[in-house]
C-alpha cells in the first residue's frame, strides 16, 4: 500500500483490481506518485533509502559513509542547513579540492522520469558535470511531484519573484549502455537518496 494511500485511506479496490496487470503488480502508468518516483527512480539506477525519522536518516547516513569508506574524506556541499551532519561525522566541507561526494538537499522529485530537480540553491553554477561522479542526496516525501512543469511551479510559488538560477534535473545514475539521443550530453551520477517522511 503507498504512502498517500495509508493517510488518505484507500480508493475503490475495484478501480485497484482494474490497474493490476496479469502478474498482479501495478503497471508503472498506474501506480500512485509516490510509488512511482521509486520506481522510476530505481530503474534510473538510483539507491533509495526510506528514513522515517531524522535519527534514521542520521543513521542510514552513516551506513553509506561506511558502505563507501568515506569517512574523513572531503564532501562538497553548499548549504549551510547541512553542515552539522558533516560536522558530526567529521567531515570536511571547505576550501575542498577532491571531493569524494556531493551532499545537499533538492528542490523536487519527478516521480514520471524518476528525477531529482535542483537550482543554484543546492548546485551553485556548477553544472553536473562538474560536481562529483557520487551523490548523496536528502529529501521529503512531501517534494514528490508529478512532472518537471509541477517542479517549475512550485519553484515559482516558493520563491515568489526571487527566482533561484541554474534550475536542471538529473536523471541517470549509472552508464548507459548504448547512448541515444535521449542521454546525449548526460553525466551517470553514483545516487543515494535518504528520502525522510514528512506527511
């Protein structure tokens, strides 16, 4: 059962029996937006990591940091917001030269292409190609949306006219193996996502 399902209740199980393909698994057109975003976003490459806590979050943190063996090794990230959870696994995030990961916060998930939206208020002017090949990236249930135009709007209703810059998504997370036109001029990006429930 999905997220949204459990808080607003469940829909008709007549209309769920009737999106239910052969196998008797929800086909991706008629899964809810939550469920998704996971799938796309899993499909895409990413690794998803559901927190339903800060502690948990805190700790899955930890474990990717173990997982990869980055502990003491630089991290690259721009928000302020996120600086005690480096400080307190001591990691540096200044004046870095060769860092091992990107860590920030984002603007929106796309649950129809399973992306992450950002703008110069994670990213900077760096393009993605310029920020590191791993990231680590934190966000709510609450940013999941349906498209890219929802993620422009609400970006719009955010900032009302202080509109922030350099607005892209990422969308592929590992190699593709045959490049078309669709993923020509993209970067694979190593992608961990620590998703916090937030509704």
């Amino acid at each position: 059962m999905s997220l949204f399902k459990k808080i607003f209740g469940a829909t008709n199980e007549s209309s769920d029996e009737e999106n239910q393909n052969e196998q008797g698994a929800m086909t991706p057109s008629n899964l809810p937006i939550d469920d998704l975003f996971t799938y796309n976003f899993k499909k895409n490459g990413g690794k998803f990591i559901y927190c339903d806590s800060l502690n948990e979050l805190k700790e899955q943190f930890e474990n990717i940091l173990e997982e990869n063996d980055w502990f003491e090794n630089e991290v690259l990230c721009y928000e302020s917001k996120l600086f005690s959870l480096l400080d307190e696994n001591k990691l540096p995030y200044t004046d870095v030269k060769e860092p091992k990961f990107f860590f920030a916060s984002c603007e929106n998930l796309i649950a129809e292409e399973g992306s992450i939206l950002f703008s110069s208020n994670q990213i900077k002017h760096k393009k993605p190609n310029e920020l590191p090949d791993n990231f680590v990236i934190i966000a709510t249930t609450s940013q999941i949306i349906a498209a890219v135009s929802d993620g422009l709007r609400a970006i719009k209703k955010k900032y009302n006219k202080d509109y922030p810059t350099n607005i892209t998504t990422i969308k592929y997370f590992e190699k593709v193996e045959e490049e078309d036109f669709l993923t020509y001029g993209s970067c694979a990006k190593n992608m961990y996502l620590l998703l916090l429930e937030d509704l």
